[in-house]
C-alpha cells in the first residue's frame, strides 16, 4: 500500500519524537534511580533505546520505511529510493519531532520544557566514533534491506544497543536525535557547540557505507539488469 507524503511525514514525525523521548526520557529516569552509577544509567538507557527502536520501526516502517533519522533519509535519497523533495521534508520533519520528543521527556519528569545541555562531548576520537557509529548503522540498513528486510528492525536495534558500548560518543548516529538533545540537560544531552561535528560525521559515515554498499551489497534491480554476471563467483 503506498501511503501519501503527509502520511508519512506524520509518522516520520511521531517516530523521531518517540525515539527521543525514549532516549532522553530513559537517560534521566536511568541517572535518578542508579545512584551516581553511571554504568547502570548508561544501560538503562541503553535497553529502553533499544526496545523503543524495535517498536517503532514495526509500527512506522510499513507507512514511512521508519527512517527516523536524516542521515539514513540521506542514504535512501543517494539509491534513488526516495526523491530528492521528499527527502527534505523527511529531514524537516524527523529534527523538528525530534526536539518534540526531547520536550515531551522533559515533561513527563516535570522538568522545565527546553534546556540547553552543558553536557562536553567534544574531540576527534567521539567524532570519529560518530562517524564509525552510522556508518555501521546504515551499513546494517543496507545489508539487511538487501538480504533479509524481515529481520531490519532488529537488526537495526541490535546494532544500536551494542553501538552504545562500543562506541566513545554512545552512538547517536542521528542527526535529528543529536539536535534534539543539544536541548536537553540531562544525562542525554550534548553541548550545541559540539552538535555540527557529530552532524559532519553522521552524513559522512551514511554516505561512505551507502558507497561500499552500493558495491558489497547491490539492489535487487541492479543484480537482475545483470543476470550472467551476477552468477559468476569471483573466487
């Protein structure tokens, strides 16, 4: 079924918003209840994140694809798998429910609406991780849509939930997620002044993997324009 544009602006909207809010929501809920132990915040926020991904891209990925996320929006628009336009407005959309969701977790825990984060993430080695981080999350994106689309929402979430870890920035890899939280206080949030060098990594790590993906992991279409090649191994 092929859902209009304001459809899916609509749930690109609803699903960044509740995707930061499950992020912003579970890193001040995770910060109160740990007792100054900021591993256990950390992976409180962490499984929330996780499970909210799961949930909403089963819910919005049928009416939008679920990107919820400029970068991957970027990546989609690179493959011709959405125009250029439409693109746009999925990316105006996902920064604007995005800052939606981050007020809405600062309601919920009755803090004051906005708050612009004090929170240091700054040097090369987090945005190199920025960068490592969306690159294996569209890289993920790719593979995944190309060989196995069931199984997308959670490989997308398994792959976030260790990304947090394995990462030094714990993964944002979103550049509506990273604006959303340069407006948020809390354990979740990121200093403005560092937002455009997270952004700067994202969109070249979703850029490099939609290249090398583009190789390592052909559509469907491309592989069949090239029924004799696409049967020869390379061994």
């Amino acid at each position: 079924m092929k859902f209009n544009l304001r459809a899916r602006l609509t749930a690109e909207f609803l699903g960044t918003a509740f995707l930061v809010a499950a992020v912003v929501g579970s890193g001040i809920m995770g910060e109160r209840l740990a007792g100054g132990n900021v591993a256990i915040a950390l992976l409180a926020n962490t499984i929330a994140t996780g499970a909210a991904l799961v949930a909403l891209i089963l819910t919005f990925g049928a009416i939008s694809g679920a990107h919820l996320n400029p970068a991957v929006t970027l990546a989609d628009a690179l493959e011709h798998g959405i125009a250029w336009s439409d693109a746009a407005a999925y990316m105006l959309v996902q920064c604007v429910g995005g800052v939606a969701g981050a007020i809405f977790a600062h309601l919920m825990f009755g803090l004051r609406w906005y708050s612009l984060s004090t929170h240091s993430r700054h040097g090369w080695a987090l945005v190199f991780s920025e960068f490592v981080a969306t690159f294996g999350l569209v890289g993920v994106i790719w593979g995944c849509s190309r060989t196995r689309p069931g199984a997308v929402p959670f490989a997308v979430a398994s792959y976030i939930t260790g990304a947090y870890w394995f990462t030094a920035s714990t993964s944002f890899a979103n550049p509506a997620v990273t604006i959303a939280r340069s407006f948020s206080d809390t354990f979740a949030g990121i200093r403005p002044i560092d937002v455009p060098l997270f952004i700067g990594a994202q969109v070249a790590g979703a850029v490099c993997a939609t290249v090398l993906f583009r190789w390592l992991a052909p559509r469907l279409d491309a592989q069949a324009s090239q029924p004799v090649r696409a049967g020869v191994s390379d061994c």
